[in-house]
C-alpha cells in the first residue's frame, strides 16, 4: 500500500495534482475540502457546521475533521493505496491519521510538499474564485485568513514528517505536466 500525504498552503495545486496522480498510481483520493462542500451541498449537519468555519478561512475543529476522514477511509476497505489532499492540517490530525494507518497495518510512506511563495497563491485563489464558485475563494481577506492559518497550524507538520524522514518538498511552480512531473519522481522512489 502506497499512502501519500500531498501538502502545501491553500492554491498550492493539491486538487489539480491529486487528481493526475490517483489515476497514474491507482490510488483513493480523499480531499477533506471536497467532502466538506459535499456536505455543505448536501445540506447535512456536518456541512453546516464546516461552513461556519470555512466561510471565514478558520479550519473546521479536529474531532469532527477525524471522524469524518477515518468514515471516509472506511468506504474504501479496497483501495491500494491513499492521496490524502487537505487532511492532516494540524497535529492532532497527523496523529490520528498515523494511528488510523496503525490499524490497517499500513503507514504513511510520505508528505510530499507543493512549495509556492505566498503573493502567488493569492493571485492563484482569485483567479480561481472567478470560475470556482467556492466563496472563500471570492474574498481576498478570507484567502489571507486561510494562508495565515495555515501558517499558525498547519506548516508545522514538515517538521512532523521530516522527523521521521518521510518529507520531500518540491517547487510547486510550472506547468500542471512539469508538477506532475516532480511529484512523480519522489513518488516512483517510495
Ligand atoms: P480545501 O478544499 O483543502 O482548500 O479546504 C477548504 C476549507 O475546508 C478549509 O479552509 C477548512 O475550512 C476546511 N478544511 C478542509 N480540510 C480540513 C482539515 N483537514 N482540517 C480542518 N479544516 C479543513
């Protein structure tokens, strides 16, 4: 089993690349942020808790993103692997996904990172608010409110996977082929 954390601030490229590379390795891609807007969509009371938080850039609270991502890990008691997109954004999160894996007798192999300077993703993310649909894609103050909570409790998580040698940064800049493209190179090693 291949399991793949992709990681990278917000319009890093996760969802773009994921999408390529779950065909290209046959793996399950989890996007945490999809199945929230699935939610949301659906009217449920998770998605209506999601938004509350989403709708201002915070992260929705770790108990209910775990629940969530272990039922979503459940539907897939098949699959030959895993592209976590989105998910693990906090600490608490990395340790449950690490104990989840525990108990399949698998493991994470490794996070890899899109790297891309911040004034880029901005301009990434209202670009991408014009076709999206996604409101928090449509605001330039909930974008830099998703990028400084990224900072505040996600980027510690490289220190987290580096600590066990499974963190492998690469330029997230380019053409969506020549990403694919590097992604694929530190995939093929694991
Ligand atoms: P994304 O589609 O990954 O950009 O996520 C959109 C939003 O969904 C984020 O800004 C958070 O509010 C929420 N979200 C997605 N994944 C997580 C997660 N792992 N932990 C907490 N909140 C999340």
């Amino acid at each position: 089993m291949k399991n793949i954390v992709l990681f990278g601030p917000p319009g890093a490229g996760k969802g773009t690349q994921a999408e390529v590379l779950k065909d290209k390795y046959q793996l399950k891609h989890i996007s945490t942020g999809d199945v929230f807007r699935y939610n949301i969509k659906n009217k449920t009371p998770l998605g209506t808790l999601a938004k509350s938080y989403m709708d201002k850039g915070h992260l929705v609270p770790d108990e209910v993103t775990i629940d969530m991502l272990n039922a979503e890990v459940d539907k897939n008691p098949d699959a030959k692997g895993f592209i976590f997109d989105g998910f693990p954004r906090t600490e608490a999160q990395a340790r449950a996904l690490s104990d989840l894996m525990d108990k399949k007798d698998s493991q994470i192999n490794a996070m890899v990172a899109l790297e891309v300077d911040d004034e880029i993703l901005v301009e990434r993310l209202l670009e991408r608010g014009k076709s999206s649909g996604r409101p928090d894609d449509a605001n330039e103050k909930v974008i830099r409110e998703r990028i400084a909570e990224y900072y505040r409790k996600t980027d510690i998580l490289k220190k987290y996977y580096q600590q066990q040698d499974k963190y492998y940064g690469v330029d997230g800049v380019g053409t969506i082929e020549e990403i694919t493209q590097r992604l694929s190179a530190v995939i093929d090693t694991l």
